[in-house]
C-alpha cells in the first residue's frame, strides 16, 4: 500500500464525514429556539425568584440537591471510584499477577 493509495485520498475521508450521523448530534439552530423559550418562561413564570413547587419541596430531594450542589465532586470521583472497583474485581478474578492495571 503506497502513500497515494486511495486510502488516503482526501475526497473520501470528506465524504465519509458527511455520511457519519453520531446518536447524540443535535443541530443548534432548530434547538436554539428551546433554549430561548425556557430563558423567557423562566422570566415569565419566576419574576419572585421563588419555587412554585414549594409544597413537593422536602426531605425527598435533599440527596438531589446535594448532589446538583456539588456536582463537580461527583463528575471528578466517579472515574476514580469505577477505577478502583475494576481494579479490584480484576485483582480477585484473574490468576495471581496477572491481575488488570487498567
């Protein structure tokens, strides 16, 4: 296989581009218009800056607000904590010294 192939023809990685459609694409002008209609139901319906669902609020949604608090923390563990599970799973699970080190 040479250099010039056409493998690596610069028309065929463009159009392989355009036929590739991910599942979580979404195109920003259609969405858009979302996004502004919440912001001004936002200013329509919060003018007090006051939940309007204060009778469901309590202690059901404390681990919510807790964990939307400190949000970061979580996205930051999470890796870690998964890490060292799978660590360990392979550790007890593989024979001895050929345990995973991911």
């Amino acid at each position: 296989c040479t250099k010039y192939s056409a493998h690596y023809a610069p028309g065929k990685i463009y159009n392989n581009a355009l036929s590739f459609s991910p599942m979580d694409f979404f195109p920003i002008l259609p969405w858009m218009a979302v996004f502004m209609f919440g912001a001004a139901f936002g200013k329509i319906f919060y003018e007090k800056k006051t939940s309007l669902l204060q009778k469901i609020d309590g202690k059901w949604n404390k681990p919510l607000c807790f964990m939307g608090r400190y949000t970061i923390w979580f996205y930051l563990g999470e890796p870690v904590v998964v890490y060292g599970i799978l660590m360990l799973v392979s550790y007890f699970k593989m024979s001895p010294g050929n345990w995973v080190l991911f």
